[in-house]
C-alpha cells in the first residue's frame, strides 16, 4: 500500500509539524540556514524524484531524458548568468561531495594543498586531518590573526614555501569580506589553482553585495541552500578548461544519478535571485548583521574582528562568563537557534568552544528589519545572562514567539 498523504504516516507527520511550529514560533539565526520559497519546495517535492539521469544533457545511460535535459539545461544557463560563469556543473548532491569532486578532478592524492584551518574558520573538507581532504593530501593550513582577521601574510609566505598544488580560498566563520585578487596573486605566483569555496556568501555575490571572484578564479563551489535560498545541495564553477575533468568527476567519478528534483529547485533559486529584489534582499542581510553585530556590542559583547561586512557575527564568549555551549542551549530554550562555535586560537574544545555563531539570512527572508535586530539583541543578551532561572527563560520565550508570529513562515501555508 502507498500512502496518498503524509498524515497517514502520524508519527512523521506529527514531528513535521512539531517542526513548522519550532520554525515559526522561533528566531533563526544559524548563519548557513534560511527558508526557502514555496516554489523551490514544490521542485524539490515534484515527481522528478522519480527519474534517473546518470550522464549529463544529450548524454545520458537511461531513456526518458527529454524534460530532464531541459531542466538541467535551464539550472546551468541560470548559473552561468548569475554568477558569470565559463562552465557550471548542477549535480553535486552536497558542499561536501562537491569540494571533494574538485580535488578529485585536479590533484593526485599526496599533492599538496592549502586551507584555512577549521577551528579558525574554515570547513571540514578544507583538510581537516581526519577528514578525506586530510587524510588525502599534504594539507598545509592557514589561519586568522590574534584578532580574528584572515591572516594573508601567512597565505602567501606558506605559499611559497610549500609550493601548493590548489589553494581554497573558502569560509564557514569568518565576518569579513575576502581580497578575492590577493588570493589569486597568491595562487598565480606559485602556480597554484586558485579555488573558491562561496558556500556561506554567495547570496550576497548573487546579489550584487560583495565581490565575485567566479571571473577570475579557476573554480568556484558554492552550496544552494544557504545565503542562495535555494534547495539543500551544490554546483561547481570553472573555466572552460577545467570542465571535462570537473564533469567526470562528479560523475562518474563520484556521483552516480544526480537529484533531479534537486536540481529543479536549483534552477527555481537561480531565477529567483536573477529578480532585481534578491539584490535587496542581500543587501538587508548585510544591514541587519551589522545591525546586530553594533546592539550586541551595545550589550557588552565582544565580536570576532569587532564586526562584520557579511551575514555572520562570530562572538568571542571569553569576556563573559558562559561557554558556547551554555550560550546555545540557553538560546534554544527561548527559541533563538544559534550555534556554538569555535573562534581563531579557541583556547576550549570544538564541542564546548568559547565561541556562538550567528547569522541574518533567514530571519531577513521573514522581513526583519534593523530594528527588530536590537530587540534580538537584547533577548540575546538577557538569555545569557539568566541561563539558569527557567522562569525568566520561559518568560523571554514567550515574548519571542509574540515577535515571531508578526513574521510569516515562507512557503508554508
Ligand atoms: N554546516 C555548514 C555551516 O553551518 O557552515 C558548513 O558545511
């Protein structure tokens, strides 16, 4: 027996609402979460999901490709128009696959790589030692200064000592806007590939808000689901000469029958950000970050690198007397979603860092403004500063959800 509807199965459908309820009742602001439209959730949920398309359009193993190929086509010409692109690649299923195809496609294994080091900002597939990047290549990481900023005279000395066969120029908590060309002088001076992981921002390039460095990088990955808006998945930018190697090894390389589901809503959120409001909306994100990042100062909060010029705030917890982990759960007991993190020279451990991690996407995509973002602010700060006393925890929450329920749920009905 197939079920028509998702009610029949009470168990799952009781936790889905449970969770829309948490998501409209709360305030999000993990940095690489947002909501998507009612429409990249109808392609995301369409009978695509039926198909298997290994190959690529015109070039497939399995009959029946005909409004395939012309989705994927659609997805790829959104891409390009969007971000400038030579070549782009719609299948990779997530970042992690995605970054791993690039390494797959342009190093041998044991070449020699460089990343900026997780616990300083970077990604797990940036080379972490345990990780199949580390495990994989010679990783030589790089890191962020005593004051949290990015520290480029260190990427460029370690560059020409270690001779890197590619550099990631990629961040998942890291404020601050990144000198795009000097990575790339860096790159061009010891012939490295130059290779942009955009994951968190590229929203924010999509709308005209910060720099894009798709022209003049040879790679460039980014996530859909983050800052984009977009389905949960991935696509791969390169140049021309890269995209034979970049294709096979996403498939068949790694990948084997891409989402096609997924990747219709791929092509949804590029036509959505190619609309002259996406620009608007990027540009809200950056406002009420910096609107944050200034109330929570206000409040006493010390930020990673003093503030921000992107979706993220980083707080160094040190200076107050409560973990990232106490500060997480506390959030969570009120309904603000947030996330612990580690911050550059983490003097604690990644799963009780020093460090919270918050970021403006999605609740911009509700419509908050600046001035919601010092009410936030202050939640924030009472929260934390009352961690222990439930009835005032229970009192905030209240005052929360209040807030919350002013701001439509997108793509929820
Ligand atoms: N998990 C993502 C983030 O939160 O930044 C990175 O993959």
């Amino acid at each position: 027996m197939q079920f028509t509807s998702l009610q029949q199965d009470n168990e799952i459908y009781n936790l889905l609402q449970a969770e829309t309820s948490r998501q409209r009742e709360g305030i999000e602001l993990i940095p690489s979460e947002n909501y998507t439209s009612g429409a990249v959730m109808e392609a995301m949920g369409s009978i695509l999901t039926n198909k298997y398309s290994e190959g690529y359009p015109g070039k497939r193993y399995y009959g029946g490709q005909v409004n395939i190929d012309a989705i994927e086509n659609i997805a790829i010409e959104r891409a390009k128009k969007l971000f400038g692109a030579e070549h782009v690649n719609v299948q990779p299923y997530s970042g992690s696959p995605a970054n791993t195809a690039v390494y797959f496609a342009l190093l041998n294994y044991g070449d020699t790589i460089m990343g900026l080091k997780l616990d300083h900002g970077g990604h797990i597939t940036h080379g972490l030692p345990i990780s199949f990047s580390g495990k994989s290549y010679k990783v030589i990481p790089y890191t962020c200064k005593p004051d949290g900023w990015l520290d480029m005279d260190e990427v460029e000395r370690l560059a020409r000592e270690h001779k890197p066969k590619l550099i990631v120029a990629g961040f998942t908590a890291y404020p601050r806007a990144i000198d795009w060309p000097r990575f790339r002088a860096i790159a061009d001076s010891v012939n490295a590939i130059a290779f942009a992981d955009i994951s968190h921002t590229a929203g924010l390039i999509a709308g005209k808000q910060l720099e894009n460095p798709t022209p003049y990088f040879d790679v460039v990955m980014t996530t859909t689901h983050k800052t984009m808006r977009g389905p949960r998945g991935a696509i791969i930018m390169c140049k021309e000469k890269y995209a034979k190697t970049i294709d096979r090894a996403v498939f068949p390389g790694l990948q084997g029958g891409p989402h096609d589901s997924i990747i219709a809503g791929k092509a949804v959120c590029f036509a959505e950000a190619l609309l002259p409001d996406f620009q608007d909306y990027a540009k809200q994100i950056i406002l009420n970050a910096k609107a944050l990042a200034d109330a929570l100062k206000n409040h006493g909060f010390k930020l990673v690198t003093d503030g921000t010029d992107t979706h993220l705030i980083l707080i160094d917890l040190t200076t107050k007397n409560i973990t990232g982990k106490e500060a997480q759960t506390a959030l969570d007991a009120v309904g603000i979603t947030a996330n612990k993190n580690t911050i550059p020279h983490e003097p604690r451990s990644p799963m009780d860092p020093s460090g919270l991690r918050l970021g403006t996407p999605a609740a911009t995509t509700r419509g908050m403004k600046e001035a919601d973002m010092q009410k936030i602010a202050g939640w924030i700060n009472d929260a934390l500063a009352n961690k222990n006393d439930a009835s005032k925890l229970q009192t905030i929450k209240g005052e929360v959800k209040n807030f919350c329920l002013q701001f439509p749920l997108p793509g929820v009905k």
